[in-house]
C-alpha cells in the first residue's frame, strides 16, 4: 500500500508541473524515477523492490505493451508503403551497428566475455517506444520523422528479442543452457503477429453483424478489449506480446480510423499510467549500491551507448537520403533506452549466467542515464521544429495563431467548397466517414 501511496503523491506532483514540463527541461517521467528512488531501500526505506521482485517483470512488461499497441495506432500504410526505405535502413543497418558498437566497448572497457558482451549489446540496441512517443506524438514533428523513430522503436523490440535469447543460452554454464532453437523463437515472432493481424480482423468482422456495434459512450472500449483480450493471449501462449501490440495498433487504425480517434484520449492516459508506473518500480532498483558496483569502464559505456554509439549508427544508416540535417540530427540523438531493455535485462539476470549481475547493472545504468538524458530533451527538440505549446497553457499568442489557421481553413473550404472537401478525404484515408461494419459503427444498436 506504501507504493501505491507514493505512486499517487507522484502522480499529483507531476500532473500539477505538467504545464511547466512542457515549457522547460523539467520531465514528468524522471519525477517518477527520481521518486522511485528516494523510497527504496538505498535511501527512505520505505519499499523494497530486488530485481527479482516480479512487479518488476510485470509493470515493465504492461508498459512497453500499452505505448506499443497506442504507437502502432500511428502508422499509416499507404505512407509506409511510400517511405519504406528509412525505417528499413533504421533497423537492417543502424541497428546492428548499435549492437556491434555496445558489444565491442562492453568488451573492451568493461571486461566482459565476448559472449556476455554480445548479449549487452542485444539488449541495449533497441530503442525504446515509451519515450519515443515524446516525439512521436507532436504533429507539428515533420511525418517521416515521426514515421521513422515510431517504426523503428515499434518493431526493434521483436528484433532483438531472438539475438537476446540466443546469447542467454550461449552464455549459460555448460548443462545449464536451456533449450533455445531459432525455430521456437521465430514460431514466438510470428505467432505473435498473427495474433496481431487476426485479433482485430475478428472483431471488424463481428461489428459487421446487424445486432452487434458499440454504443457511443462505450466506443473508446472495444480497442481497449483487444489489447486486454490480445495481451493475455500472448503471454497463455508465449507469443510475442511486443509485437502482437504493434501490429494490432496499426491495424485497427487502418480497419476502423473513428475507432482509433475514440479509443486515442482514453489510450493515451492508459499508456503514460503504466509508464509512470513503470519508472516507479525501476527506480526503486536504482540504489547507492547499484551505481556502486558498476566500474569506471561501466559509466564509460553507458554514456558511450548514448551520446556516440546510437547517433553515429543512426546517422550512417541514413546517409543518402532525403532527410535535412535538423531531421538526421533529431532521428540520432532520439534513441531511448527503456522498457523493452528493462524485461530482457531482467532476463539475464534470472538466467544465472556466470557474468549475469555484472551486465545486468550495466544495463540499469544504461537505461537511468538515457531516461534523464532524453526524457529532458523532448521538449527542447520539439521546439526545433515550431511546435507550438501544449493546448491549456497560458499562451495567448498561441491562441491567436490557432485562431487565425482556423479563420484560414475555414475560408479555404468556403471557396473551394466540396470539391476540395473531397480530395482531402482521398488524400487522407484516416478522415474518410466510417463505412458500416468497422470497429465505430454502432448502427446495429438504432435499428428500426
């Protein structure tokens, strides 16, 4: 009950300075690492959280799942299917650099075996969704900007996923390796996705029955039911949840774009409730003793990982196309270590691997450093790019530019009347008028 009294206060605290964060370097999400760990056992005292502890497992897990199954309800096929190529570079070439990068300096100024270190690099490559969504989340950030970090966070989790349990059991002691075949692990990927696809595919037939649809107050519920329904299928049938989560978020919106649009307030509040959670919890492992432990060569890798490993993979995976350099500069620097790192570290160190709690706290340091560094500079770099202040605060500029766009497009739709309406609609599938059956049409319920 303590951590729930915590969570609470936190969670006050950073709803009342929430205006302020969105004007300064001032971040929600390190008031809830920072407050993890005051209470814990390095130094309030008040909880006691050990990385074995299985709230630890669980609240990292349900955070990476709910922001990965809110972003994937961000992507737009036909604008994927336009600007593919970014996201696959992203992920085919600055994705195993990053992953050679970690492992190498792991090795070299750490001390760890090639092995271990290639596993600290499979855990580290990934980006993390839950802050990227920072980014990913302002319309004003240019769309293939946002279309790359949300693709390549999204998906890079699955990724690495196979690579992480295949250096677990290459370094476990000889007769203590489980039984990891790449088969099993692809079954898991795949499995996954079918879930993914299919689930929502179910339900958008379902609705097509005449008797069957949502109620209005009840709408923003039916997506929420698939991601409850579809996280607990995974984990019964050890499918890979991560990217079930993504795959089913880009489907619904691509099936029922009114669903999405309802669903969006109540998903969004949902995700950053689980993440601040989630950063409660992990704070509470990041005691005195912890930071104690890692070595001078650890601290080297951990702010290496962020400030040259990452931006320098991300930046040669992108040389040659069409990105300005405000854009290149933004795609490198954001590459957030977090929750996805969390549960596969966790793995490791419940593997009982020989060096284990050594790469472990690499690991947990790693992810500290990168959720200060980058969840303090979203703003900033969303202000590189014009982005205007969040809606509520006291900005009457603001408010007179908002009104005058609106003052504009007005004007624009009345000249050019409903041809132009039209053309926008194509230009743009998710604002065409719901067609019967999908996942917002409640028609059946008003029958005559």
């Amino acid at each position: 009950m303590v951590l729930v009294i915590v969570f609470g206060v936190a969670l006050l605290v950073a709803v009342l300075l929430s205006g302020l964060a969105a004007r300064s370097v001032l971040s929600t999400s390190l008031l809830f690492l920072v407050g993890g760990a005051l209470v814990s056992d390095g130094f309030l005292g008040l909880i006691h959280i050990t990385p074995t502890s299985d709230i630890v497992r669980v609240t990292a897990d349900l955070a990476l799942f709910a922001v990965l199954f809110t972003d994937g309800m961000h992507v737009s096929f036909p604008a994927l299917r336009r600007s593919w190529r970014n996201p696959a570079r992203a992920l085919g070439l600055g994705m195993p650099l990053a992953f050679l990068g970690v492992a190498l300096l792991t090795h070299f100024l750490v001390g760890l075996d090639w092995t271990t270190s290639f596993l600290v690099g499979a855990v580290l490559a990934p980006t993390d969704p839950v802050f990227a969504s920072a980014i990913v989340g302002r319309e004003e950030v240019p769309a293939r900007l946002r279309q790359l970090l949300n693709i390549e966070s999204g998906v890079n989790d699955g990724l690495a996923l196979p690579f992480v349990l295949v250096f677990i059991a290459a370094a476990a002691p000889a007769g203590h390796a489980e039984d990891v075949g790449l088969a099993s692990i692809a079954g898991e990927l795949l499995l996954g996705l079918l879930f993914g696809v299919a689930l929502p595919l179910l339900v958008h037939w379902l609705v097509r029955f005449r008797l069957l649809g949502a109620e209005p107050a009840l709408q923003p519920l039916l997506p929420l039911a698939v991601g409850v329904t579809l996280y607990a299928a995974c984990h019964l049938t050890h499918a890979n949840p991560y990217l079930a989560a993504f795959s089913a978020g880009a489907v619904i919106a691509a099936l029922a774009p009114q669903a999405k649009e309802a669903f969006e307030p109540l998903g969004g509040a949902l995700a950053e409730l689980a993440k601040f959670a989630a950063l409660l919890v992990f704070g509470a492992l990041l005691t005195p003793h912890l930071f104690g432990d890692l070595s001078v060569g650890g601290y080297a890798v951990a702010v290496l990982c962020i400030v040259l490993i990452r931006p320098a993979s991300l930046l040669l995976s992108l040389l040659g196309t069409d990105f300005n350099r405000k854009e290149k500069v933004t795609a490198a620097w954001f590459g957030p270590k977090g929750f996805a790192s969390v549960v596969y570290g966790l793995l490791v160190l419940q593997a009982g691997i020989p060096q284990g709690e050594e790469a472990f706290t690499l690991i947990a340091v790693t992810i500290a450093f990168s959720t200060v560094a980058h969840s303090s500079t979203d703003v900033p770099i969303a202000r590189i790019f014009d982005v205007e202040e969040l809606v509520g605060l006291p900005d009457d500029d603001r408010k007179l530019r908002q009104r005058r766009s609106t003052t504009a497009r007005e004007a624009a739709t009345t000249t050019t009347g409903p041809v132009r309406s039209e053309r926008s609609a194509r230009e743009d599938p998710t604002r065409q008028a719901p067609k019967s059956g999908q996942f917002g049409d409640h028609s059946g319920l008003r029958t005559e």
